[in-house]
C-alpha cells in the first residue's frame, strides 16, 4: 500500500493528505451553478403551487360538507324517530286498549299521587274516571284508592269524596284507601269518604286545616323606591294584595272564609268516619300523624298495605291499575301553558285556600 493512499478503517474510503482534502474541497466550489430559471418556468411552478392548494381547499370544503350532511341526516331520522314515538304513545294511550281486565278477582286500583289540582295527574276529573272505571269492572272486587299526597284544592278533594260517597251508598262493592307515605289534608278528605282506610305505621296522617300562605312587601317596595300602582273596582277587591298592608276587618274576614272552609272538612270527616273517631280536641287542629297514632285515634281502620290487603283477599298480589292514562301531548301543554301564564304575569286560577301540607 502507498503512503499517499492508506485505507483507515475508521473513516470510509481511502485516507486523503493535506493536499489531496484542498483539491477536493476546490473542485466542490468550482462546480457550475445551474442557470437562473426563467420568468416563465418560475410562472409555472407559481401556477403549479396555487393549483395543488387550490385542490387541497376543495378537497376540505366536499369532506366537511359530507360531514355536515351527515349530521343533517342523522338530527332528521333521530327527530323523526321521536315524533313517531310520542305519536305511537298518545294513540295508544288515547285508543289502544290498555292491559286487559284480569279474568280472575282482582283489587281495581286507582292511583293518587302528588298534589291535587286540576291541572295536575291527580285531578278530580281523572281520579272519578278511574274509580268509575274499577267500580264497573266485573272482576273488580274491591275499588282502592291508592294515596300518595300531601293534599291540594278543596274543591278537587270535595269532588272525588262525594263521588267515593255516591258509590258507596249505592252499594255493592267495598272502597278502600290506602295511604303510602303520606295521606294529609285534601288526600285524607278524600279517603275519609272510603268504606275503609289503611296505612303503614310510619305514614303520615289527618293534617285537617285549611291553610294559606302569602308574604308582606309594603315596607320593601317603600325602601328601594318602588310605587305599587293597582287599580281595583269595589273597596275590598285588593285585599289579598302582598303589597299593600292588611287591615284588621280584612284580617277578620278571610279568617271567617279560612274557618268555613274548615268547618267543611271537619263535617265531611265526621260524615265518613262517624263514630269511629276518638273524641280529642286535637283531632281538627291541623296536626298530622303517624299511621300507628292515626289507628289510635280512629283515623285510620288497620295497619296494613296495597300487597298485604290484596294477599289477605286473594292469597297473592293481584292488582290491576284503572286510573286513566296520562296524554303526554295534553300534559306537555298544559305545563308550557302554565309557564307561559307566569312568564307574562297571568295570575294561575289555582284557589289560594288550600288543604294541604304547608
């Protein structure tokens, strides 16, 4: 091997001297430059690149509008879907027949849930229709009136009682309340008109009273500047006004309208549990009880519930639900009808007296 070329293994290719690495280095520098391109070819290539974007853009905008498209379609069919199935519930519930009357004996249940109101699932209108619904089924061998309510209107709760009174004195077939939770106020008037009661020893029971709340503000709106104008026709017609003070003939007066009303329910419970109430000055104080204490003072007729009444008739559970189905289109608008009323300030046609828990 030479001594101007000597193979290194470390490095690849032949070792270069001093002078060899200069020439090579030079011959680098001196190779020609490529000619400068033309205006036009640089035009071109311009061209070229506004294309290759222009391209990618509109491939951008065909796959967003594909996605959007597919969002469109799918909102459509989603919304389609749950307009086709509200509409298959309200005919059902309107025209399709519900579960079938059981062919054996059975306890013809109608539910009672929540407050009473007329515009409410426990309105008197559909409370009657159910307890008529179970009074003429012929498997129906008791009517029970399921309660779950801290009570509401005086004159729904007046309605279903004397309707539960006209079907027992025509007579027949038993009515029997059931209370769950709670039985209070216009729901225990409501069963009071029943054959029958029974709750559990921890439900609550009675609260008899008639109740209204409202609150005072004259001194309020005088403070932060604010002038209350109403206009009324007859000098007692704003009386109930929370903006304006309350006089003491005013005060006398709607006690008078308070105890009446009260008078009312304490009769319609003395009608239907005759003597079978406890003589106890508390009774009729608005005082609500247990179940246990309710059987004491002649409230309520056992402790027992919807199951253990049924097995103690029939051996098993037997139960068959007459109260009628809830039109959830009617239901949806009533309740945006009712937000709409307080949205505009339109005073609800609920009555202010109430017989219910506070």
């Amino acid at each position: 091997m030479s001594d101007d070329k000597r193979e290194d293994r470390w490095t690849e290719g032949p070792e270069l001297t001093p002078e060899q690495a200069r020439e090579a280095q030079q011959a680098k520098q001196e190779k020609p430059v490529p000619p400068p391109e033309s205006a036009e070819t640089l035009r071109e290539r311009q061209r070229l690149a506004q294309q290759e974007m222009l391209d990618r853009w509109i491939d951008g905008v065909l796959v967003e509008q594909r996605r959007s498209r597919r969002w469109k379609l799918f909102f459509r069919f989603f919304f389609a879907v749950l307009i086709l199935a509200s509409l298959a519930a309200t005919f059902y519930s309107l025209f399709g027949d519900p579960a079938r009357e059981p062919e054996r004996h059975h306890l013809g249940v109608v539910e009672v849930h929540g407050v009473i109101d007329s515009e409410s699932p426990a309105s008197a209108e559909r409370i009657i229709e159910g307890l008529n619904r179970a009074w003429e089924a012929a498997n129906a061998a008791v009517v029970v009136l399921h309660i779950d309510s801290p009570g509401g209107s005086p004159v729904q709760s007046q309605r279903v009682y004397d309707e539960i009174m006209r079907l027992r004195e025509e007579g027949g077939k038993p009515i029997i309340a059931v209370i769950e939770d709670v039985g209070a106020s216009g729901a225990y008037y409501m069963a009071a008109a029943a054959d029958e009661i029974v709750a559990a020893p921890a439900s609550l029971v009675g609260s008899i009273g008639v109740i209204f709340a409202s609150f005072g503000f004259e001194e309020a709106i005088d403070r932060i500047g604010i002038e209350r104008r109403i206009y009324v026709s007859g000098e007692n017609k704003g009386f109930l006004d929370p903006f304006s003070p309350v006089a003491p003939d005013e005060r006398e007066f709607w006690q008078t309208v308070m105890d009446t009303t009260h008078g009312q329910f304490i009769e319609a419970v003395r009608q239907g549990r005759g003597e079978r109430l406890v003589e106890d000055e508390r009774l009729f104080s608005g005082l609500i009880w247990s179940g246990q204490q309710a059987l004491e003072l002649g409230l309520i007729d056992g402790i027992s519930s919807l199951d253990a009444l049924s097995r103690e008739l029939f051996g098993e559970v037997r139960l068959h639900d007459y109260t009628p189905r809830l039109d959830p289109f009617e239901r949806l608008s009533r309740q945006f009808g009712r937000v709409a009323a307080e949205w505009v300030g339109v005073p609800a046609s609920r009555s202010p007296v109430r017989y219910q828990l506070p």
